[in-house]
C-alpha cells in the first residue's frame, strides 16, 4: 500500500499583478479547478508575496461542483491556525490547516474565500482554472455569477492590440494540495510566458490525464517575461509582473512543495530577447556563458532534490518587432550548448529546430506563432506539446 502524500493538484507562481490588480473591496474569489489525483484530504497556500497592504480574510470554503463553481456537494471551512478569519500580511505566504475533502480524479471543486479588505496585487494570469467573482460574501452560497470589471475589458483589449493571450487574473491562491495514497505526483513546468499563456501546456496536460489517468497532476508555475539571470528592469513601468528571476522565484515556486517527479525547463527566450527593449538596458546584454552555467545549478539542485528534468531549448523569435540577428546569434549560442550536454538532462527536446521556418530558421513558422510574432498560437501550442515522448514519464 503507497504511503499517503501530500501533491499539488493545482498551483501557479506569483508575480506583482500590476494594472492586472484587484483593487480593496468585499468580494468573494471563487477558483473553480478539476483534479487530475484522488485525494483524502485538502488544505491551501495563500499568498500575498507581491501585496503592497495586508489583506484580510473573512472566511472560506471547499466544496465540490460543476464545471461552472455551482456546488453540487456540502461545503467544508478552511481555516488557518484553528481561525476562519485571519489577516494575511504584506509580503506573507501562508498554508492552511487541513481538512477532510474526499476527492476522485477528474472531479471538479472549488474554493471560495471572502476578502473583507485589502488590495489584491500578488497573484498571475492563468487558464488552468476558472476564477468567478462577486462582490459581497458568498463563500457558502451554492451558485454564484461572476461579474465582470471595466478592468477585464481593457485587459481583453490590450490582449488583442499587443497580439497577445492575457488569461482573466487570479489573485491571492498560491497552491491547493491534496492528500494522495495512490503514489500519485506531480509534474512541473517552470517558464516563462510561452509556458504561461497556455497554448502548449493545457494540450499537454490533456495528453497526460488521457494517458496515466490519476498518476500524474500538472502544474503550470511560469510567469510573462521572467528571465534567468536577472529581475525585470526598473525602466519598465509594469516591471512586477516579470516577476524575480529563476534562481529567486525556484525557491518559492519548486522546493517548498514535496513529491514533484519532473521539472520542465522551459526558460531563456527574455534573457536574449529583452535587452535594449523598453523591458530592459541596452547594456543588460546577458552572457551566454553564464546563462548555461545557471541552467545547469537549477538541475544539479532540482537532481540533488530527486526530481527529473526535461529541457526544452529556445524557440527562433526572428518575426517578432525587437528582434535582431545580434540576439538570434545569444540564442543559438545557449541552444548549441543544450544540444551537446544533453546528457546532463532527463529528457530534451529541440523545440527551435522542431518549429522553425523551413526556408529561413531565424524565425518560427508562421502557422504557429501569435499576432505579437513571439509567442505560439493555438495550433503551434498543439504541436509542441506533441512532441514530448510521454514514455518518460511511465
């Protein structure tokens, strides 16, 4: 019989919202999610990372649903400390207590919590899950409709001037964890906004519930613009939204949480595309050398930790408007690098060659790219998850 353990079924990486915010006010957050594990028991990780006030909480509730938050189950209290109502500090990242909150795979649940006050700037854009919000308390009311800000229209407008896939914003939830005793685990993929937008990473998690039912959650901790080596600029007016770099956010997005089997790799694109844009100095050139050399400490400590990892190198971004052959040579220089110490990864998978242009390889092709020229659409998000062997995770 597997020991029980405690697995991610759900979770995102935090970044400071910016003009993606939830301004003060009483409104319930209701996060409606389908579990890819069974589970026995339930608890939450808040956080309030990135806030720039205390956020307090009224209450909140688990229960199970529909595919649209509508309960179709008792609910259950989460409470932090024994306490329903608790303050969450600025800067402060919390995990509840746990309760009991039978689950089975492919099930859908939800998470409903009453904020009595503070600004909501700690959270991402996500569409593996479905955020409903109201204003007032109704963490126990069964049926909720979400009401929609002038804030979520000039969001999907800016989207479509940009070229670009802004998933409606989640604040305030960090992770939920389920107590697991089918020797379940969870997979990880830690990128950037090619990861986070969705267009690959939600075909891929399908792939993976279709093929090892119940052994295998997914979770999507990548954040729009994050680079390796450095934190976003200070000349960039949204700069919170980057997020810090890998080697900081790692320690709050991958090691605090216990029984993740594999790590995707998806990062480098912002380290040799951003520099001398308004996102970053000229004179933040990154060195290659040292971009490799990072690569390879996440997988030493990600190895050292017992977790595997999987490699994807960079994808070819010549269409895109702040190109430059200059910062195509930096990419193929990292990606030659990956090619030939392959070794030292569980798995790697030329994306860039995969996706490139057949008649000129500075760029993707352009069936599988964006209206911002940069990130993949829809149909380039199905091929690449295509083209990972699912055999390595058996």
């Amino acid at each position: 019989m597997p020991d029980k353990k405690w697995i991610q079924t759900w979770g995102q990486s935090h970044s400071a919202l910016s003009l993606f915010c939830y301004p003060s006010m009483r409104k319930t957050y209701r996060l409606v999610m389908n579990t890819a594990i069974q589970g026995e028991k339930l608890r939450l990780w808040l956080s309030n990372t990135y806030g720039k006030n205390d956020v307090k909480i009224g209450e909140i509730t688990a229960a199970p649903c529909d595919e649209n938050g509508n309960f179709t189950g008792a609910y259950t209290y989460l409470t932090y400390g024994g306490k329903s109502s608790f303050t969450l500090k600025k800067g402060e990242r919390v995990k509840s207590d746990e309760i009991v909150f039978p689950l089975k795979e492919e099930e859908y649940f939800c998470i409903s919590i009453f904020v009595v006050s503070g600004d909501l700037n700690s959270g991402n854009l996500l569409d593996s899950a479905k955020l409903i919000t109201v204003p007032g308390n109704y963490t126990v009311t069964p049926q909720i409709t979400n009401q929609v800000r002038t804030r979520d229209y000039v969001i999907t407008l800016a989207g479509k001037l940009l070229g670009m896939h802004f998933p409606k914003p989640i604040p305030l939830f960090d992770s939920v964890e389920v107590l697991n005793g089918t020797d379940a685990a969870s997979i990880v993929v830690f990128g950037d906004s090619v990861s986070q937008q969705g267009f690959w990473t939600g075909p891929f998690e399908k792939r993976l519930r279709q093929e090892f039912g119940g052994k295998y959650s997914f979770v999507n901790k990548s954040v729009m613009g994050n680079r390796l080596l450095r934190d976003c600029s200070p000349i960039f007016p949204a700069r919170g939204l980057y997020g810090n770099k890998a080697t900081t956010r790692i320690k709050d997005d991958i090691y605090p949480y216990e029984n993740i089997s594999h790590v995707i790799l998806f990062m480098g694109v912002n380290d040799v595309f951003e520099y001398a844009t308004i996102n970053a100095f000229p004179w933040e050139k990154p060195d290659t050398d040292e971009m490799c050399r990072t690569i390879k400490a996440i997988t030493d400590d990600l190895h050292a930790k017992g977790i595997k990892v999987i490699m994807f190198n960079i994808p070819a971004f010549g269409a895109a408007p702040d190109a430059t052959r200059a910062k195509d040579a930096l990419r193929r220089k990292v990606n030659t690098w990956l090619e030939e110490n392959q070794d030292i990864f569980d798995g790697f998978y030329d994306v860039a060659s995969a996706a490139a242009d057949p008649e000129d390889d500075y760029r993707s092709r352009a069936e599988f790219i964006g209206g911002d020229k940069l990130h993949p659409n829809a149909y380039g998000g199905e091929y690449l998850a295509g083209l990972v062997d699912l055999n390595m995770f058996r």
